[in-house]
C-alpha cells in the first residue's frame, strides 16, 4: 500500500512550529503581522484569503485584510503598496491573484519590498532562491520540500521530474529539489516524449493545470507521486474516467454538482509507494508555508 502524505497533518505541524516561533518573537515585544490585499468580490479568492486570515489567528500573527474595491487602479494600488512597505510592524505583504484585468500585476507584485514579499513572487526572491542565498521562496513548492522532508522521503540523489515550469510552482520546485541534491528534468508543453521522462522519476512533481493528465502509464512503480494540481471537474464524463465506482466521491459530486481532481490520474496512485491526494495534499501546505514565510521575513529583516 502505497504511504499517502497527509497535507493536513504535515500543515498543522508547520503552523505549529511557526506558532513556537512567534511565541520565542513575542518574548523580545515582537509580533510579526501580515497585510493581504483582496480586490473585488472573487468567490474562489475570497475563501483563500479567509483562510490566510484565520491561519495568522491560529498561529498568533498580526493580519490585516486590505479591500480595494474592483475599480482600483495600478497607481492607487501602487499607493497602498508602498505604505504597507513603510509600516514597520507590517512583515508580509500579500496580494491576492487573480486581479482585475486593468491592473498591472507584475508592476504590482515588483513594487513589494523584497523582504516582505511573503509569497516569494518578488524577482529578487527567486534569484536569492536559484543562488542559494536565504530568502522567502514561493509558498507552494516550499511546501512540497517540506512535505518530502518532513514525511523522511529522500531527496538527494533520486531523479525528480517536475512537469510544469511556471515562475510559481514549476521552475522554483524544481530549483528547491536541485539544492536538495536531487538530479532534476524540468518538463513543459514542448518536451518531447514525455512520458518516457516521467517514467523515470523517482519523485514526480506535476504542476500542470490539466486534470488527470499523467497517467499509470507515465509513472514508475514504486516513484513518489507529488500532485500540485487543483483542477474542478463537473461533468459526468470527467467524473466517471476518474472516479468512477468511488463512493465518497460520487457523494461528493451528488451534492456540489463538482469535485476537484489532482493533475495526476488517481488510478497512477496506486503505483506509487507514497503520494499527495487531492484534495488533502500539497494544497493544505501553501497557506501553513505563507504563516512560516512571513515569520521568516519578519526575523530576516530584523536580522535575527
Ligand atoms: P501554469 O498554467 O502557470 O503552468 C502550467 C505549466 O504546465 C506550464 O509550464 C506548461 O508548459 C505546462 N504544461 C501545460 N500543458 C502541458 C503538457 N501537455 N505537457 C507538459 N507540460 C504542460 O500553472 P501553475 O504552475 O500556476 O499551476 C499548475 C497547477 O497547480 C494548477 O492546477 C494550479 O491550480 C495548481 N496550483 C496549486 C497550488 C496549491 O496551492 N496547491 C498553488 C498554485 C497552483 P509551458 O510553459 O510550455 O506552457
């Protein structure tokens, strides 16, 4: 039976761990705080921020939930930005994606002070991240690192394919388990004969956004199976060629007319010798990684 990464355990001892820590800051009159901007009235986006709100309360961080209405503009949010960079007992500074089409993100995104970029989008933070250097490394393959680690999967040595190569997911996981010592292939859209690289993972981190996609076929028995994909079906089709004959799932789709599938088949699992559901894996750990993170910042810019 394959050993299956519990993302809600392994978040809890991460929040934990980050709650010991600001505890520890607390004793020097310390309490690092986080600004989250959310624009407008998206529904997906709303319920992530609720979550990122609630984390701080649960982990004993200062948080502040900043609302631009949808009409805001890239200068007004420039504006905002930069107070946020000037107030001292602001650490983490996170704005919520996607935005409106009429605001300019990346400006947005470069205008946050490297050392409170919480989410580790910021230019600087990945080339701190690829040079080895600390720095606040983007929360979702952080938390596949510290899921691989924490669940005593070896790393070094063992051939870790990514498939995806996003600036969010795909590139800085694969650069995490570079300097981990893994020996990492990076897979996109143009690799040729992908499966064939696939099948020669050990560890196999999709981050693709296409539900289902890497199958049995494309998975080396006994590989470690890390699925960052989030992807909603709702067709009786889709839900029949993954989940069909599933009776938790059937009950699930019954009630939401929906489920979420991983961008790894679920029959692939089975292959596996350990493995990240969906739901209840990688995803779990981006909101505990945003609580270490913006800890961390608040220690780096303190020099701690
Ligand atoms: P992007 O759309 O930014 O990137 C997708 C990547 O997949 C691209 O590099 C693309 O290649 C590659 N790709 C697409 N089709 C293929 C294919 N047929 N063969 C090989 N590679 C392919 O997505 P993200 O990185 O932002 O997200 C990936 C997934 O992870 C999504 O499902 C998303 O919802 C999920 N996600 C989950 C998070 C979590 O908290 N768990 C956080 C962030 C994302 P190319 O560059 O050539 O176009």
């Amino acid at each position: 039976m394959p050993q299956i990464l519990d993302g809600a355990a392994i978040a809890a001892a991460i929040k934990q761990d980050a709650k010991i820590e600001v505890e520890q800051l607390a004793a020097q009159g310390i309490q690092p705080g986080l600004a989250v901007i959310l624009v407008g009235h998206v529904a997906a986006s709303e319920i992530y921020v609720r979550n990122k709100v609630q984390s701080c309360a649960e982990v004993g961080l200062h948080s502040e939930l900043i609302t631009p209405p949808e009409s805001v503009t890239t200068e007004e949010m420039l504006a905002l930005v930069a107070q946020l960079n000037a107030r001292d007992e602001i650490d983490g500074i996170l704005i919520q994606l996607p935005l409106p089409a009429h605001v300019d993100a990346k400006r947005l995104l470069d205008a946050i002070a490297p050392e409170k970029d919480a989410d580790g989008f910021h230019p600087i933070n990945a080339g701190r991240v690829q040079s080895g250097r600390p720095a606040l490394a983007p929360c979702t393959p952080a938390g596949v690192i510290e899921m691989l680690k924490r669940s005593k999967i070896e790393i070094a040595g063992k051939h870790a394919v990514v498939v995806g190569r996003s600036d969010i997911v795909g590139k800085p996981a694969a650069m995490l388990l570079l300097h981990e010592n893994a020996t990492v292939t990076l897979c996109h859209s143009k690799t040729k004969d992908l499966a064939a690289i696939t099948r020669q993972a050990d560890i196999l981190v999709a981050a693709i956004g296409r539900p289902g996609f890497i199958t049995s076929e494309m998975v080396k028995p006994g590989a470690t199976l890390v699925d960052v994909g989030i992807n909603r079906i709702n067709t009786r089709e889709e839900f029949d060629r993954f989940f069909k004959g599933n009776e938790k799932r059937e009950a699930a789709f019954a009630k939401r007319g929906s489920v979420i599938v991983g961008d790894i088949h679920p029959a692939a699992f089975e292959l596996s010798s350990a493995y990240t559901p969906v739901p209840g894996g990688v995803g779990l750990l981006t909101v505990a990684m945003l609580m270490a993170n913006t800890v961390r910042a608040a220690k780096l810019r303190r020099g701690l």
